[in-house]
C-alpha cells in the first residue's frame, strides 16, 4: 500500500484529477466532498478512491472525518486542501453571507483540514501539504473580493507552514491554476468566459489534469526542497 492522501473537494473537478493521479501514482487516497453531488462521489468511489462526506467548514467535523480516514486507511502523509467555492458579486452588491460563506470554506476550511493532520505529520517526520489557491488569490478578480481574499490567504498559509514545517520534513506548497474546464468556470455565462480565453495566451482553458501533475510532483519524495512555494499554472495569464 502507498502513502494516504486526503483530497478535500476530491470528488469532481480539479480534486478528481488529482484523486485519480494520485491513485495511479500508487497512493491510497481519501476524497471528501459537501454532498452537492451525490452521483460525481459514487462514480469517483468506484474508481477505487475511498469517498467522504463533511463540510470542511466546519472544525468538529473536520477533526472526526480526518480520525475516521486515518482508522481506515492509516496515518495522512499528504494532504491537498481542494475543496473551494465561489459566491461573486461585485463588493457593493455583496453581502455578509457571500462573503462569510467564501471565508468559511476556502480559507477556514484550509485550517480546518490541515490542523487535525499536523500534529501526526510532526511526529513522524514527514508530510506533503498541498493547497489548491488560484490566479486569482495572485491578481485578484472583479466580483471575487472575498474569493481572491481566501486564495491570497492560502499563500500566507502555506509559506508560514512551510517554515513550521521544515525542520519536521514537511513541505508546504500552493498550487495556483489560471481558468481550468470545470463546473465552476463552465457556470460562468458564456460570453464572459469567451472574455476570458480571450486574454489567455495559451489561447485555452487549462485541464484538470495539468494541475494534479503539478499537486502529484509537489506530493513527491522529489520535491522535498521545494517549500513554502507556489506553482503558477494559468497558460501565461498572469505571471508573477
Ligand atoms: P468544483 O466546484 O468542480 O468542485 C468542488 C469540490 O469541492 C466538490 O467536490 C465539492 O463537493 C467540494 N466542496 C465544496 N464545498 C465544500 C465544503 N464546504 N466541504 C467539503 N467539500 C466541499 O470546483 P473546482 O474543481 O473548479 O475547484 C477546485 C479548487 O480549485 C477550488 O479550491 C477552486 O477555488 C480552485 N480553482 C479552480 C479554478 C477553476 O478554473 N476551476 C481556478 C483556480 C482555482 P460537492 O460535490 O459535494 O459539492
């Protein structure tokens, strides 16, 4: 058996391909999900990739699904903080709840996923921490102010973790995709996703694929020097 991986968010998506690279590379992986999609979980469990209900939100729920995966399939050695949503409007149109909603999810829910595995990671000396952040954490976005406030925090996150960490054999790495074909940017409206290819060099949108070959490298024996970093892939929209 390979090492545990724990995917939040792993079963549809970018998380999927990441799920599914990782079981390829030999992992024993756990994927989470909020239970949105029932049927995406159940095709993803029957690829072999053991499926989890909880909201990463929430703490308490966090700690006991992290003890239930660990009981089944043994200690967590990588982690990929996946799990994200957006709730965009434009700053003076949002409200409290979009922006909490965000916060709670995709910068809380990084802490609430990563806390409960750390203490393990430290005593045996090695771990793999992956955060899924975005281009637009980098740039910042129109209409995603709560958005690109979690995907800047998830830098912060992991460079701090990254010296935390080093010293226990734990690395610490963000991976930031430009607009990749999934159901989130699929629901944005059509013309404005035109827009948006529009001003990607690469002249696409990018695969889920390309970035779990990023998340698959950043979780390798080979990338242990690599820490406190970020992987940039957007097809040159943005560089940094
Ligand atoms: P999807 O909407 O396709 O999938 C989201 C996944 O996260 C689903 O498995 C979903 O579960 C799960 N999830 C959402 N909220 C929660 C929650 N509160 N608790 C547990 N699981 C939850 O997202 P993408 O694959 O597009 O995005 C994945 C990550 O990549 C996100 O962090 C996103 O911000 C980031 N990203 C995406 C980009 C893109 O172009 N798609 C670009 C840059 C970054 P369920 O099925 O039950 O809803």
């Amino acid at each position: 058996m390979g090492r545990v991986a724990l995917v939040t968010g792993g079963s549809r998506g970018i998380g999927e391909a990441i799920s599914k690279k990782l079981l390829a590379d030999g992992y024993t992986v756990a994927a989470t999900y909020a239970g949105n999609d029932e049927a995406a979980a159940k095709f993803t469990e029957a690829t072999g990739i053991k499926t989890y209900k909880w909201n990463v939100a929430d703490y308490e729920s966090s700690k006991a699904g992290i003890a239930q995966v660990e009981a089944d399939l043994g200690p967590i050695e990588v982690v990929v903080a996946n799990a994200g949503i957006t709730r965009d409007a434009p700053f003076h149109k949002m409200t409290p709840e979009q922006w909490h909603e965000v916060i709670d999810t995709n910068l809380t829910g990084v802490f609430n996923t990563v806390h409960p595995i750390w203490p393990g990671m430290r005593e045996r000396k090695f771990g793999r921490v992956i955060v899924i952040s975005s281009i637009n954490g980098q740039k910042g976005q129109f209409a995603q102010v709560n958005y690109a406030a979690t995907k800047s925090g998830d830098l912060g996150i992991v460079k701090s973790l990254a010296q935390e960490g080093a010293r226990a054999g734990i690395t610490a790495n963000a991976v930031c995709p430009g607009y990749i074909g999934t159901e989130m940017v699929m629901a944005i409206p059509e013309k404005v996703r035109d827009s948006i290819v529009a001003g990607i060099p690469a002249g696409r949108l990018g695969e889920p694929e390309e970035i779990a070959r990023c998340v698959a490298f950043l979780a390798s024996d080979e990338s242990g020097f690599i820490n406190g970093s970020t992987i940039s892939a957007n097809g040159a929209q943005f560089v940094v």
